[in-house]
C-alpha cells in the first residue's frame, strides 16, 4: 500500500480490498462458484434484452423496461464481479483511490438506476390493470423513453453529487475496505478527514431516492391489489397476479437488502457484506431467471430466438 507524506499524516494512494475470505483454499472455490454466477447473469441478461429487441409480440412498455432492467443488470454486475475475481485469483489485493472511487460511483449510479426503473415498471403495471381503457395513451412511447433517461439522470446526479463529495477526503493510516468492492459508505471509516456533511449528504439522498421510489411501488401495488380483489372473474385475477408477481419478487429481493446495507452502521461486518452481494450479484443473476419462469411471453420468445439460432448453425 503506497503513502504520501501530508503535514503529519500519511495518506495512501490505493486501498486493500480484503474480500470474501482470507484461506486461499475457499478463496478458489469462491472464484468458480462468482465465476458461474457472473456468467449466468451475462447468459440470462443477454438473452433477455436480444429477446426483447427481436420479438415483435414484446413491444408493449412492461418489455420495453424490462429490457432497460436486463442491460442495468449487465452492467450492475459487471462494476464488481470482474475485480472481485482478479482479487480472488491474485496475491496483491489492492485498488487505486481513484479506481476504487469510480468504482463506488457506478455502483451507486447503476444501483440507484435499477431502483428507479422497479418503480417505474410498478406505475406501468398500475396502469395496465387499473386504467386499462387509458393504457396506451398514458404509456406513450415517449413517455416510457423519458421515464427511463430521466432515471437514469436521476440516479447520475445523485451518485455524481456523493462521489465528488467523497472525492475531497484525505484517506489515511491505513486502506483496508472490509468487502469486496467499493461503495461510499465503506470509504467513511477510511479517512481521517471530518466525514459528518459526507455521511448526512449520503443518508438523506438515499432516504429521499430510496423513500421516493418505494413509495411509488407502494401505492402503484395498494391500487393494483385494490383492482384485483374487486375483479369478479377468478380468471381475471389469476391473470393480473401472475402478470405482477415476477416485479413484486425482484422489488422484495432488491430494496430489502439495498435498504438494510444502507442504512446500517459501517463496521465491515458480514452482513453487510452478505446484502451488498444481494442486490449487486444474486439479484442480477436472479431476474432473467424470474422473468422466464413466470412469463409464458418471454419463455416463448426465448425459446424461438434459441432455435432460430440452432437452425442457423446446424
């Protein structure tokens, strides 16, 4: 780990990523089994975005996001994975500061993109079984495309505004982050600069994101299960629940364990590192999986495009 001399103190130029563990025998078990899951999660998010961009019977808004889901997932999972492997497989487990802090800057960005976007796909299933008569007009084509752009700027500037913030500290005496990426919360106990305006900053961006969107969840599903049990058909009801249940099991999955990593106490415990494995590698993998089980749409068009190209070769 290499220092520089400042006044008294010394401040370090990259940190140690001390990982998942430190025996070198789980540490090779660990890299095939995140190796198999990174490689799942490319499969299944790929397969799902090239089935969404080639099937003309997925052209409605819910696939429209979907698709913009499965590329989030992509580059969610490939912002940690790739350096937790190298860290896995080699000796020196070092990272930049600057490596390290735009590392933590496109996890918070992604993250806080994906977030967005479950919201975002809540309101349209709002829309598609409580206002169905209205649904292509209140989801225009424009208006899907600047829900996503404009959360994608959202959760940018919210990351951008964090990461400079973080950006002006002096990290010193030493650089051990107690996970196996980099995210804000984790630089914190790093610095020997006054952190009070960093973390308030943090808190109340991630309450004010974080409430913003699960209260768009919450009343988008409060109306949404109001709508289905005043349905009469029993039909009608199956349909509208197995229509819903693919985002509800994502939504839980995600912002429970984004939301506990966030707003518990930074003391590298192995919680933290269990919910930061959650929502950044598990959950990706977990969503194309989700979606095709419980979608006989997305199946189907998976399974044409996969014998399209089996033919193709053959």
């Amino acid at each position: 780990m290499h220092c520089t001399a400042m006044g008294n103190i010394s401040v370090v130029s990259e940190f140690i990523l001390l990982g998942l563990s430190a025996d070198a025998q789980v540490q090779a078990a660990l890299c095939v089994i995140f190796l198999v899951i990174y490689g799942l999660t490319l499969a299944g998010n790929s397969v799902i975005l090239l089935a969404v961009m080639a099937d003309a019977h997925l052209r409605s808004p819910m696939y429209f996001f979907l698709g913009h889901l499965s590329f989030v997932d992509l580059s969610y999972s490939s912002v940690s994975v790739p350096k937790m492997l190298e860290n896995l497989i080699s000796k020196k487990k070092t990272i930049p500061v600057k490596g390290c802090l735009a590392q933590a800057f496109f996890v918070f960005a992604i993250g806080g993109t994906e977030a967005l976007l479950l919201a975002v796909m809540a309101y349209d299933r709002y829309a598609a079984i409580c206002r169905p008569l209205l649904y292509r007009q209140i989801m225009g084509s424009w208006f899907c495309e600047g829900l996503v752009w404009g959360s994608w700027g959202l959760a940018i500037l919210n990351s951008l505004i964090n990461t400079l913030l973080a950006a002006n500290l002096d990290f010193c005496d030493y650089g051990t982050i107690h996970n196996y990426n980099c995210e804000i919360p984790s630089l914190f106990p790093l610095s020997c600069s006054d952190v009070s305006t960093n973390a308030t900053v943090l808190l109340w961006s991630f309450v004010v994101h974080a409430s913003g969107t699960f209260l768009l969840v919450l009343a988008s599903y409060g109306c949404i299960f109001s709508t289905i049990l005043s349905m009469r058909s029993t039909a009608g009801r199956s349909k509208a629940f197995s229509t819903c249940s693919s985002h509800l099991t994502i939504v839980i999955l995600y912002f429970g364990s984004a939301g506990l990593r966030y707003t518990m106490p930074t003391s590298g415990s192995p919680m933290e590192i269990i919910f930061s494995l959650q929502y950044s590698v598990i959950t990706p993998m977990l969503n194309p999986l989700i979606y095709s089980l419980k979608n006989k749409e997305v199946t189907t068009a998976i399974r044409k495009m996969l014998g399209k190209c089996w033919r193709h070769f053959e």
